[in-house]
C-alpha cells in the first residue's frame, strides 16, 4: 500500500511503544510513508515541518498499528471463503480495530482446499484498503487427532514434505507461519524445510509429552499457539507442551485475552513469567466475529456465540472452537488484569513484529512505517494509518 503523499503531524498525544509511555509527545511522518520525527510536545515548533496536516490527538493513546498473527475471519469475512475479495473485507474491517497488520489464518483443510485459500490471500495483497495482508498462517494439516478442537479431524495428516512443500509454494513466499504437532512422525524432516523456506513453526492442537516438546523445541519449533488450548496440559510428572512453553525462555507464547480460552489470572501469570518479548497477543477470531450474537457457520460448522463471549460448537457447546475477540479488546482486557498499557500494547504490535522479521513495523520509531492506530482511552480505534495513509476514521 502506497502512501498517499502527504506529510502528517500528530501533536498533543500520549505515545505507547517499545515498552514505554510518553505523555504529551507527538510525531511527524513524511510523505514517503514512514516516521520521521518523534518529539515531546515541549520542543515542538511547528515551523520545523512546514506544509502539513494536523491531527491533535488531544491525550489521546497513540501506538504502532495492532498486527493479529492469528486470525480465521472478521465481520463475516474468512480465508475459507476461498476468495480474494474475502480477505479484503478482512482488511477493511480489521482496520476499525486499529489493525494495520494481519496473517489470514488457514484451518486444517485438503491440500487442494488450502492451495486454493492461499493463492487468493496472496491475490488480494497490495490491494487492501485497511489492514495490510503481512502473510500466511497455515493451522494445520500436520495437528494431532487427539486435541483437534474444531479442526476436522478428517483433514489432519501425518507430516509431509511434498505436501508442506506444495503449500508454501503456493504462497509464493507469503506463507509465515504453520503449527504442527511435534509428537508425530517425520517431524525433523518438516523442522528442516521450514528453515530453509523461512517459514516459522509453531506447536499446537498436541498431545505430545513434555520430552516430546523439548525435543521439538530443540529442532526449532519456539513458538505456542494459542498457550493452553488444544494443547497437553501442565502436570506435576508431566509437564506437558503448556509447561514446555511456560519454563523455556526461549519460547514464544500465543494468547487468547478474551478471559473464555485462557482464565484472566492465568493469563496475568503467564506475562509476569515469561520475558517480556515472549507473549504475542492474538484473536483467534472466526468469520462472524463483530457480527454479534446468534448462530453462524464457521469452516463448515455450525457455531454460536452466545454469552460466553466465544464461539462454541452447536452440536457440543462445551468445546470452544474460536473466538469472537478483537485485538484491540484483547489490550483493553489485558490493561484491566495486569494494569500494564505499555506491554500489553507491545505484545500486540512489537513482539509479533519481531517474531516474524518485520522489523519496518511495531514501533514508533524515526524510520519506520507509519503504521499507526490513535485510541480513546478504552482502545477504542479513533484514526488508523497505514503506510501513513488514513485508512479510518471514526
């Protein structure tokens, strides 16, 4: 997405980034799209910038733009619709959020099926209107039977390299991310490909022992989805992949802040244990997220989003199958729990941002993209940027 020219001065903001909090700071972006001053409002001198637009942000909270790594749909809108103009509605709902960045998130599928999802997400990058398409994130089809949740079980298979070949080369270098089950067969194999094709793997929907963990750990899968769901648990004789992801700093942790997938104190503990470049916050959000309540079909299922405030299964509503979370509710929810704006704001935009190499994105930061998203204070979205370019406005 291109610039749209325009030099941009936010003044009289309260700056979230890179771990801190800057009262009455603003920055400038230049028209090539990027930052290119960030100031305290008490040396700002207007005649420095000259010809500009002016947003006064007015105290208001003002960070990097959200990037949700995790993501099946939002708004009605999904990657198994199978179409290039689904994952533009994705990005054009998604930026109401204060979402500048995102992965469309692949159920576990046939390896026709998540051909042909994958080739229309890349179809719609450089083309959306909101949230930038950043990549691809295959949940699957290399996942244990044993804690599919709502993936189909028919459509999980035991690791293979033609396939997981076949599947990156459709996305012609976009595919970022893939979960995978490190307990089964052939698993070294895949651990290998993924490095050489730069793709990063994450372990999910497992039953593997802790061993089991630690060894996928050490053949390069550092990463959790979604911590605590669709995972071994954590035992006192075996601590499962839950405690594998909890006790190795060196692993990553996905997290569902929506207080249904992960309990709020749980969820407080875990980013008071792990470093703080550790946590990435994710949605985990189906198609009829932001819809509201009822009942929906999700990835051929029929769901329903009731009270609980999580889509469950119609047939066994005792099994969670996604949520209907935002991510800038998830950083509202996990500022009430631990009373940390700063690092709940870095686990949405600079820690997934790192994660997966993107290092023009996540900050506020001379240089970087002018990926930006102005909240109220409830993180509520007010103006989002991408690229500099205002892409809402409420």
């Amino acid at each position: 997405m291109k610039a749209d020219c325009k030099k941009r001065l936010i003044i009289n903001a309260t700056l979230v980034s890179a771990g801190t909090v800057r009262d009455r700071s603003g920055l400038f972006i230049n028209e090539d799209g990027r930052i290119a001053d960030v100031f305290n409002m008490a040396d700002f001198d207007r005649s420095k910038y000259g010809e500009c637009e002016t947003l006064d942000a007015n105290g208001r909270l003002v960070t990097p733009g959200l990037i949700d790594t995790h993501i099946h749909g939002i708004g009605g809108f999904g990657p198994d619709d199978c179409t290039m103009q689904s994952a533009l509605g994705m990005s054009e709902k998604l930026a109401q959020f204060g979402v500048t960045g995102f992965f469309p998130t692949l159920y576990a599928g046939s390896a026709d099926k998540m051909e042909r999802e994958t080739k229309e997400a890349v179809k719609a990058m450089g083309k959306e209107s909101g949230a930038r398409i950043l990549g691809i994130n295959l949940e699957g089809p290399f996942l244990n039977p044993k804690k599919c949740g709502a993936q189909d079980p028919k459509a999980l298979i035991q690791p293979d390299a033609s396939t997981f070949l076949r599947l990156i080369q459709a996305g012609e270098g976009h595919v970022k991310a893939m979960t995978i089950a490190p307990e089964l067969p052939g698993l070294e194999e895949i651990t290998n490909l993924a490095e050489k094709q730069k793709v990063v793997l994450l372990m999910g929907h497992t039953d593997a022992t802790y061993n089991q963990a630690v060894r996928g750990m050490n053949l390069g899968i550092r990463h959790a989805t979604h911590t605590f769901n669709a995972m071994s648990r954590m035992d006192h004789k075996n601590p499962g992949v839950a405690g594998c992801a909890l006790f190795h700093d060196i692993m990553h942790c996905e997290l569902i802040a929506d207080g249904v997938h992960v309990h709020r104190d749980l969820v407080s503990f875990l980013i008071k244990t792990k470093p703080q470049d550790k946590v990435v916050l994710i949605t985990d959000s189906l198609k009829p997220t932001a819809l509201g309540p009822g009942h929906y079909i999700a990835n051929g299922d029929p769901v329903v989003l009731g009270e609980r405030g999580a889509f469950v299964m119609e047939r066994d509503p005792s099994v969670l199958c996604g949520s209907a979370l935002t991510l800038n509710a998830a950083v509202r929810n996990v500022v009430c729990w631990t009373g940390d704006r700063a690092q709940a704001v870095r686990m949405a935009t600079e820690n997934p941002a790192a994660v997966y190499g993107f290092g023009e994105i996540g900050a506020l930061a001379k240089g970087k993209l002018a990926d930006i998203a102005v909240f109220d204070e409830d993180f509520n979205a007010t103006e989002v940027f991408v690229c500099g370019k205002f892409v809402y406005k409420k």
